[in-house]
C-alpha cells in the first residue's frame, strides 16, 4: 500500500479519538444529519466515512510535513518577539 494510503488509513482510524478541524465545522453547523453521523462515528457505532478518494485530503497528506515545519517556524518566531 502507498505511504499516503496508509497515512489516509491510519487518520481514519485515529479520528474517532479526536477532534479535528472538519469535526470542528460539522459541530458548529446546521447540518443534523452530518452532526449525528460524526455523534455516532466517534461512539463507534459506525465505519467513518472513506476520505481516500478526497482531493482536499490527499492535497492535505501531501503537504503535511511542509505545513507542520509552515506552523512550527512561525510559532517559533513569535515566540522569539
């Protein structure tokens, strides 16, 4: 299995123990429906959705390690104000 793949298998596993930011936009939304699915998924009462195919999560895998090293330059600079 590709390395993105396995990363995109492993976060689908993690998520049901966190709270990510598009958790955070179903929780804040009006959407009933996606609110009860994200409710029910992070009970493990159902599989989570497959993202795999996701344009924006694969964008999101492939640049995680520039956009960690992106945050963490810019904490650090602050940090030095």
């Amino acid at each position: 299995m590709p390395e993105h793949l396995q990363k995109i298998e492993i976060n689908r596993i993690n998520r049901r123990f966190f709270i990510g930011g598009s958790d955070a936009r179903i929780i804040m939304g009006d959407d009933q429906a996606a609110l009860i699915r994200l409710w029910r998924e992070k009970r493990g009462e159902i599989e989570p959705e497959d993202l795999s195919g996701n344009l924006i999560v694969q964008l999101g895998l492939a640049t995680e390690d520039l956009n960690l090293l992106t945050a963490a330059t810019e904490e650090a600079s602050h940090a030095a104000v």
